[in-house]
C-alpha cells in the first residue's frame, strides 16, 4: 500500500480475515506518519497495521526515522527506498546553455500552491533584491491551489513584487517538459505546517534531471534529495536574507548554475526504481531489515 488512502482502509479491513494479505509491505512518505500518530484511534490502528505488515518502506532516513520515533515496532522492518526520477526524465536532453547576465532568468517552482509549499517565501527573497537582477527576473508556479486564501496572498505579493510572476496551474506532462527546459534555477521552500513535512522531494530530482540548479530550505528530508554546495543550495528554513543571498549567488553566477545543474542531472541518471524495489524486496525475501 503505497498511499494514506489505501492504509486507512486497510485499517478497517484488517479486523476481517479474508481481507488480510498473506504479506503486507507498507510505504511512508512523511506527513501521514504525523497524521496518524496525532489521533490516537489511528495510533492505535497503525500500531496493529504496522504489527501485521512484513516490510515498510519509506524514501528518505528522514522518514526512517519520524517513522520509528512514532511507532518504534516498525525499526525491525523499515527499509529505505531511494526515490528515483521517472525513467523518461532519466534520459532528458542535455543541459541548455545558462543565460547571460543579461537575459532574463526564470525561476521555476513545481507544486501545489499550499504554504507548506514555501511559494511566498520565494517570492519575498527575490523581492528583497537590488532592482538591476530583480528586473531580469521572471517567477513561473505550476501547480493549482489547495488553500485559495493563500492563492491570493501570493498573487496580491507577486502584484508588487517588482518583476514577473506567472502562474501556469496545472500542466500536461509534455507543457511541464517545456517549463522546465525554459527555467534557468529550480526554487522549492518547503515549510513546516501543522503535521506536513516534507519526506524527500522528488520533483527535486526532477528538476535536476532537467539540469536544473536548486534552492531549497534544509528541511525534512529535503537534504537527501538537494545536496548543498553540489546539486543546489540550501539555507535555513525562515531565514530570508539566506535564502535571497542563495538567490543572488545564482542568479550573478552563470558558471555556478552550470556546475550545480550538470551534478544534479547526474545524480538523477543514477536514481532508479527498479533498485529501490530490489532493496525493499531482496530484504523482504531475505526476512531481514534494512
């Protein structure tokens, strides 16, 4: 069962034999973890899901680890999965040459439009900028909004901002090919917000296997998909003079897009799902934890 969905009805149907599987693999991203905890019916109900599974999995030891502090019956049974990019984005084209300095830049965010998200955060960092790069800039968002208080919070922001923000909502797979092969930096804040976090981040990879460099916060398990100084640059979650000094830095420095965009296109060609399965059920098969 690979979704929150599926592992609440399975909750239930545990109590009926015939709805039992033989074997139950379980996989954890991060937010549901806390979810399930919070509320002790559902402590409870994942405690005896989790008794009865014979692997759990998670992408992240981020996740591992929120996974055994909350229930710590899974530590004899968690395996890290690597997350692992698409196989057609694995093979994306080569790394288009950075912009000049002066060219107009765009800066890409993938996501749903949710403060956990961190959209506004962006927005505040590159607002924050001297007008002479401020002016080259151009924001795109992709995703549509699940908070619409928050939609307009960032669209009254973006309205003053001083440069371009454009937001595309939600795109077909080949229109998001092309957003990412126009963007020149990958920017995803992620946040804390009540009991979401941020387990990993596969549009991290993504973006990397885009060639493209990433800002990121060094949240959750954020830092095992972005790696600072190599793959992009992280900074501390609410602090936005870091976060428009990663900004900058990026923006002034063509050279050091190129190199953060080529590594993080090269740690994406080495992701690969058929690995991770191996892992989860080479173990599984072996009757050992990870």
């Amino acid at each position: 069962l690979p979704e929150p969905g599926p592992m609440l009805a399975m909750m239930l149907l545990q109590f009926l034999p015939s709805c039992r599987p033989r074997h139950l693999v379980l996989t954890f991203h991060g937010s549901e973890i806390l979810r399930f905890h919070r509320r002790s019916v559902t402590r409870r109900l994942t405690r005896r899901l989790i008794d009865h599974a014979a692997r759990l999995s998670v992408l992240s030891g981020y996740s591992r680890d929120l996974l055994c502090r909350c229930f710590p019956s899974a530590a004899s049974k968690v395996v890290v999965t690597p997350g692992a990019v698409r196989s057609e984005l694995a093979a994306s084209p080569a790394i288009r040459p950075p912009a000049s300095p002066s060219e107009r830049l765009v800066i890409l965010t993938v996501a749903r439009l949710h403060p956990r998200k961190g959209q506004l955060a962006v927005i505040e960092a590159l607002q924050s900028l001297p007008a002479e790069p401020r002016g080259r800039i151009e924001y795109r968002l992709v995703g549509s909004h699940q908070k619409k208080k928050y939609e307009q919070r960032l669209r009254a922001t973006a309205a003053r901002s001083g440069f371009t923000v454009r937001f595309l909502g939600d795109v077909a797979d080949d229109v998001l090919h092309r957003c990412y092969a126009q963007a020149d930096i990958f920017a995803l804040t992620s946040m804390e917000h009540g009991d979401s976090v941020e387990g990993f981040g596969l549009v991290y990879l993504e973006a990397g296997a885009h060639g493209l460099p990433v800002v990121a916060h060094a949240i959750g398990g954020v830092p095992e998909a972005v790696t600072d100084g190599v793959t992009g640059l992280l900074v501390p979650p609410g602090d936005r003079p870091a976060l428009a000094g990663a900004f900058a830095r990026l923006i002034n420095d063509p050279e050091l897009r190129r190199r953060l965009g080529a590594a993080g296109q090269a740690r994406a060609r080495q992701t690969d799902w058929s690995r991770s399965a191996e892992l989860l059920f080479d173990q599984f098969a072996a009757g050992t934890p990870a």
